[in-house]
C-alpha cells in the first residue's frame, strides 16, 4: 500500500485525504494548527459557536461530486440563502435585499435602475456564456505547460475577448447606471480578495454563480459542519492525523522527497507528500526554491487580509440577516487604497453574517452571534496590527449606529484576528486571506502548479495552486491533483 502524506487540514488537503483513501493509499495528515479545517475553522466560546472564515459557498455541486467520488452522500445539510445578502450603503436608511429573482430585485430598485431586471438578465447572460465556455476548458483542467494552457484558452470562444481587456468596474459600469447597483455587482470582487477595479470582467462569472447558475448556500449548523463530518469519514477511512505538528525543512535524495521534518526535528516518510500548505510560500520557503524568495513572493498579487471580529451579543438586532455588507460612501477612493495603506481604515467597509439568524442553537436564546470581516492590508504593507482594539470597537460603534442597536453594552464573548494572528495560526503567507490573487498572469498554467518541478513525488492542493481559491474551487483542486497523482503513479500499491 502506497502511503501518502498530506500537509495540512484545509478543505483542499482534507477532501484530497477523502479521493486517496478510497483508491487505497495510506493517508497521514501533518497539521500545524490543534484543529483540522484550516480557514475553514470554528470559534467556540460560551455557548456562542461562530465559523471562523467561510460563511456560504457556490456551486455546492462541486460537493456531489467529491462525495459521490468516495461513494457517499453529501453528510451535511445544505440551505439556500433567500435573500442572497442585503447592502447598507452609508447615509441611507433602507438597506437593499438582493433577490436571484430578478422580478423582486427589479421592485427593491424600482427607484434607483428603471428596467433592472432586463439588464441584468443580459449581464448574466453575457457571465453564465463565459462560465460554461470555460469551466471545463480552462477551470477544471490540469495543464503541464504553459503552451497546453494557452491552446485550451484559444478554444475559448473569441467573443468573450473584451472581457480580458476589462475591469469589472468597467463591466458593471458600462450595463448599469445606478451608482448603488454598479457597487453592489461589483462586490464580488472582494471575494476574490480584490477590488473591482484591479479585477478582470472576466470574474462577472462570479455574479452568474450567485445570482442565477447556483446560487449561496451554507450548512446547516455552521460551515464547520461539514469538516466535522469529513473528519468522521477519514476516521473510518482509517486516515491518520497529527494536529501541532508543523513541517519546517524536508530531506531529498536524488530528485525524491523521501522525508519531511516537523518542528520537533521527528521525521515522517511517505511515498507521495502533497502540500496544502500555501503552494507559493511552501515553495519559498520550505523548499528554498529562488523562484519564490521572500523578495519574489512579495512582488507577487496576493489578496487582501481578513480582519475579523466575533462577537456575543445579548439580545436581538432585527435589523440584521443572515448576511450584510456594510459600505462607506467614497467606494473608489477606499478601494484604491485599501490594499497598500499602513494605517487602518478609519472608515472601514465590512461584512456581518449572523449565524443565530438561521441557526439559533448556535447561540445562547435571545442573544446572536456576530462574525464582522474587514478587508484589510497585508503585512507588507501594515506590520504592526497592535491597533486592532481601537478598529475594532471603530467598527461596533458604526454597526451599532447603523443597526440602532447599542452593541459595546451588551457584548459576552469577544475575539479580534488580525492579519498577524491568521498568518501565525495558519500560516497565510503575511496574512493574505485568500492566498495569490486571480490576475491573469497568476492563474491557469501561471499560477503556482499543482506538480513540484524538482520532485516528481510532491504535489500542492488548496487555494494559491490551481484553480484558484474559495471552498469548491480548493475542491476541484484536490481532484485535479488526485488525477496527476495517479496519472503519475498508476496505482495506490
Ligand atoms: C475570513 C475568510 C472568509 C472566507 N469566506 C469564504 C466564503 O464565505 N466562501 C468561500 O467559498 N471561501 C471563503 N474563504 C476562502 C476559503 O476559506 C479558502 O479558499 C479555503 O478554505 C482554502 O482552503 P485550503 O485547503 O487551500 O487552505 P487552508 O484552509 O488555509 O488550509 C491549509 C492548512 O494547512 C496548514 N498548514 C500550513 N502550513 C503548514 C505546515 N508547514 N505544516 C503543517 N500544516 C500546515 C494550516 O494550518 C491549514 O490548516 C474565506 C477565507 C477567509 C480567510
């Protein structure tokens, strides 16, 4: 029996774990933090339960598959969120609620965009085209050179070109005349860890996944869920895992990864080592590879840092759903400087999920459960993170003002993570939240590849290889890996 070696317990690492089982291979996981998940994790404190990173996810049939692949059914119970969020945009008093019904989003911006419904249609249209002309193709495909990767793309229908050549400010910009709905198209962005106007149109296909291909989904009793129930079937799987363990150099003999080192200096051998580690850094450095110094990696796109705040809060705030964003009135000018200012935003954009809101067993009764995420700079550009108290109280005393609801009195539990705790915690290279940004010179064949170049026994999985990052793009990741893993390999004995 081949045994396979997986750093890290990130959903990329841990549904790799899941594929390799079932063909037969020996699984170890090595995992640096005291819990499996990664940014997928949970916070658990007096009787308050928040899901530390993702909130909801798209294209859940992404899930089928991996489930379906190891002959399971999905473990976990998947509800769509209706409404999909709601937008407080500073200064007004009614927030907006964004239907995939384009009938109902039409009536909430009767007073902003005369005929909404009939140009988004065409926006989604125009997206839905690009997602399936691609998806496949270039998005669920593993390329060994940069020639294959560029043959696939001029399969690409010729008339998605202009997307390239666009911001998806312009694209918004150019379909809608509300300044509000431009915004609130344009926010997806920030799910890539961008901002709009550094992000192609291409990634308009984000609003087709949301708005009308699948929609957003979240699991029943907190995202954490469904970790706990893949961490049950690795355990019948017979897959091994050692949480505080954290691999710091490796040992190669003639062109092979024989060996792997943790902090303590204990050594674990395998056959096979997959990297779920950040597939950059990893590169950098654990393997010392030039190509991805500390110089280059920092040259390189990387996504904005998360700061983030969870908070218990006695009562109820009617105001809130499961899901809000809350935007400042100078959307530009915060987006252009929010990725390389060194002070933190003194008038911050943020994102609330209210677990308790639909799952009201994850908070005591009559109280909620707050996660904020701020989107924030990196370490490169702002170190020192000892202000994190003062921003975060920045952010209650406008959420409390905005939700007229006095928050600061009724907190019970709290914690802040900057980006220096999700850097210590979880090794996010300087506390990027999403890994290497989606530029075009940094996906497909340009990204990070999910095959070492030197050691043809060390693969990466997870959300700076390919395809790129969020839970079902970590997903299909670890079956693009698992296909190069048996393409090179044969066979599990
Ligand atoms: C605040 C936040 C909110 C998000 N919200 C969403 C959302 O709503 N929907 C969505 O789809 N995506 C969301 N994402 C993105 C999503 O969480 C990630 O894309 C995905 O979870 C990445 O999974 P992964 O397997 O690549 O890596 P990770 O989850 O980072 O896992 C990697 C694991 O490897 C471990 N590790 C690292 N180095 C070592 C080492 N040397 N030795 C041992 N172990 C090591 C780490 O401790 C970690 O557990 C969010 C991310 C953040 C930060």
């Amino acid at each position: 029996m081949k045994k396979a070696l997986i750093i890290g317990s990130g959903l990329g690492g841990l549904s790799t774990a899941l594929r390799l089982a079932k063909k037969g291979y020996k699984v170890t996981i090595l995992e640096k933090h005291s819990t499996p998940g990664g940014r997928m994790n949970v916070i658990e404190m007096n009787g308050y339960k928040f899901d530390m990173g993702p909130s909801f996810m798209s294209m859940t049939y992404e899930l089928d598959e991996l489930f379906g692949s190891i002959g399971k059914k999905v473990p976990v119970t998947l509800e769509e969120l209706d409404p999909l969020y709601q937008v407080f945009f500073e200064g007004k008093d009614k927030p907006r609620k964004i239907y995939k019904d384009l009938k109902k989003l039409e009536d909430e911006f009767a007073d902003l965009e005369p005929n909404l419904a009939e140009k988004v249609d065409q926006y989604l249209t125009r997206a839905g085209q690009f997602f399936h002309d691609t998806e496949d193709k270039v998005v669920k495909s593993n390329f060994n050179n940069k020639l294959e990767y560029v043959l696939k793309l001029s399969r690409v229908p010729l008339k998605h070109l202009p997307y390239l050549f666009k911001t998806m400010w312009g694209e918004v910009d150019k379909t809608f005349k509300s300044e509000e709905v431009k915004i609130i198209f344009s926010l997806v962005a920030f799910f890539l860890g961008a901002t709009p106007f550094n992000t192609p149109a291409i990634y308009s296909l984000l609003n087709y996944t949301e708005m009308r291909h699948n929609g957003y989904w979240k699991v029943r009793g907190g995202m954490y869920k469904l970790v706990e129930e893949i961490m049950k079937i690795l355990n019948e799987f017979g897959v091994e895992v050692h949480y505080n363990t954290e691999i710091v150099s490796i040992g190669n003999n003639n062109g092979r990864l024989y060996q792997v080192v943790d902090q303590n200096g204990k050594t674990w051998e395998a056959d096979i080592f997959i990297s779920n580690s950040d597939a950059a850094s990893f590169r950098g450095q654990i393997l010392g590879r030039k190509n991805y110094s500390e110089d280059k990696l920092d040259k390189m796109h990387w996504t904005l840092a998360p700061f983030t705040v969870y908070l218990g809060v006695k009562g109820k705030m009617d105001r809130l759903m499961h899901h809000n964003y809350f935007l400042g009135s100078n959307f530009k000018g915060y987006a252009d400087t929010i990725f390389t200012s060194s002070i933190s935003p003194q008038k911050p954009y943020y994102y609330v999920n209210v677990l308790s809101k639909s799952d009201p067993e994850t908070a005591p009764d009559g109280c909620e459960n707050l996660f904020i995420l701020c989107p924030v700079p990196d370490l490169r550009y702002k170190k020192d993170w000892s202000d994190k108290e003062e921003l975060a109280q920045n952010i209650i005393d406008d959420l409390s003002a905005r939700v007229g609801y006095d928050i600061s009195s009724n907190i019970e539990v709290k914690k802040i993570l900057a980006p220096d705790d999700w850097a210590k915690t979880l090794n996010l290279y300087k506390g990027s939240g999403l890994g290497l940004a989606h530029d075009i010179d940094q996906v497909g064949a340009f990204r990070p590849k999910n095959k070492d170049e030197v050691f043809n026994n060390l693969y990466y999985v997870g959300a700076s290889t390919t395809p790129g990052t969020g839970l079902p793009m970590v997903i299909i990741s670890s079956r693009l890996v698992t296909e190069r893993i048996e393409v090179d390999h044969a066979s599990a004995v």
